[in-house]
C-alpha cells in the first residue's frame, strides 16, 4: 500500500473507530484481544411509531436464498465469499435483503438455534432470534435503509413467533452502536471477549441489565 494510501486508511480508522480502537486493533496484532462488548434486545416493540410501509415505498423485501449468494459476496467489502454465506444458508442461517430498482441495497442475517457471535455465542429458546451481519450498500448509506432492512426482519421473525431478538455489538464499533441507537435497542447484558496469541480463549459476563435468556 502506497504511503499516502496508508495514511488515507488510517484516518478513516480513526475517524469511524477512534484511537482506542485503533490500540486495541494493535494489540491485536499482537496477539492480545480484550474485546468488551453489548449484548441488545431490539425489535418492533422497541421502535416506537414507525410508519414502515411508507418509508419502504420504492424497495422490495425477500429472502436470500442459494442464487443471490454470489451477488452478496460481490457487494463492495463483502470479500468476494460466496462459500461463506451459503455455508450459513447450509447450517440454518436466514438473510432478509432489501432491494431498490433490482438492486440489492441491504441485507441482514438471523439464527433461530444460537447466538453466534464470536467468543461469546448462546443458546437460543422459542419465540427468540439472533440477528447480525448488517449491511448497507454504499451510496445507500445514512438514509435509513438499515433500519428499512432490519425493520424487514422484525417483521419477518415477528410472523415466525420470534419477538425476543437479541445482537451483539463491541463497545469499540462505533458505527454499530450507532445503528443499535436508532434501533432503539436496549443493552440487556455487558460481556468481555478475551483471546490471547490465537490459542487461548474466554469470555465473561460482567454485567446483567435484566432477565433474559429463557433458554438456559
């Protein structure tokens, strides 16, 4: 990477994570991850009085299935990983995605079984959801599509009997708090995820904000 390439990078860490993330991005390289994290419950009981079908006017919601993963995959930042993604289909993963003129704009994913988020992953019981992976084209970004698309899914999970949805989020990301934020999501439980030289891991729970994981 060229040095002003490099430099280029480093802002935008800076300025969508900060200087402790880019720390703690170090240590990592390290081989030392001390990764403190939320667990929320969101859904559409949270939103509050949200006119959906107005602001969905212009987009069409569907379920991703096998065919649309190479279209995932080649969206901006998505690495190119068809075999990623239809392994997730393959072990009961379920992405809603948003479409705009045939465009696919967002999408986000959801687990019936467990929360997998990794490091820190649970047992899921009946009528709860773990949603994750997000995602918003760019060029869509900062209008509300994400919401558009998550809201997708409460709806989705709503009609399946999952109203207790559960995410996951590191107090680092920024961006994502930011997005749980308009979700109206609230924190239910602060967690820690520790990995030491990629051999040695383990997580805890630090503290619980009320009741919850009826599976366990």
């Amino acid at each position: 990477m060229a040095a002003s390439g490099y430099l280029d990078h480093l802002w935008r860490k800076v300025r969508y994570s900060g200087l402790t993330r880019l720390v703690v991005d170090g240590c990592a390289w390290l081989g030392v991850s001390v990764m403190p994290l939320y667990v929320f419950r969101e859904g559409l009981g949270l939103l509050g009085e949200n006119d959906f079908d107005a602001q969905l006017a212009g987009f069409s919601v569907e379920h991703l299935g096998p065919e649309a993963m190479g279209e995932l995959a080649a969206l901006p930042g998505r690495n190119g990983q068809e075999s990623k993604y239809r392994g997730r289909l393959e072990a009961g993963n379920r992405c809603v995605g948003v479409r705009r003129d045939g465009e696919l704009v967002g999408f986000t994913w959801f687990n019936l079984e467990r929360c997998t988020f990794r490091g820190y992953g649970f047992p899921l019981g009946p009528g709860q959801a773990y949603l994750f992976d997000a995602y918003t084209r760019v060029g869509f970004r900062g209008h509300g599509v994400a919401a558009l698309v998550r809201t997708a899914a409460y709806r989705d999970l709503a009609a399946l009997g999952r109203t207790e949805l559960y995410s996951v989020s590191y107090i680092l990301n920024t961006p994502s708090l930011k997005f749980k934020r308009k979700l109206n999501a609230e924190i239910v439980e602060l967690g820690v995820f520790v990995e030491l030289f990629r051999r040695w891991r383990f997580s805890k729970r630090l503290r619980q904000y009320s009741a919850w994981r009826s599976a366990e």
